[in-house]
C-alpha cells in the first residue's frame, strides 16, 4: 500500500470517528469516558496522518 493511499484510508477513518463522536455527544446516556476515547483515537489518527503527510 503506498503512503497516499494509506493517508487516505486514515482519512476516512477519521472521518467516521468524528460522525461517532457527534452521535455519542448528542445521545443522551452517552458514557464521557466512551467520548474521551473516540477523541483520543482521532488526535491519535490526526498526528500519524500529518506525520506521514510531511
């Protein structure tokens, strides 16, 4: 798999963990915990795609 490709596929999945956010936060017995950890997997997947961009 070339990196574009795989910065793309990281992309996406950042995309989707952005929309599951937005649901969990807007769901009303949503677990904080469970939100603090999406957040964290998307700044994870943030700083490994700006990584890979440079």
């Amino acid at each position: 798999m070339s990196v574009t490709a795989h910065v793309d596929q990281l992309k996406r999945k950042h995309q989707s963990l952005s929309e599951e956010v937005e649901l969990a936060q807007r769901a009303p017995a949503t677990d904080d915990l469970a939100v603090a950890d999406l957040k964290k997997q998307k700044l994870r997947l943030k700083e490994t795609i700006t990584r890979l961009s440079n």
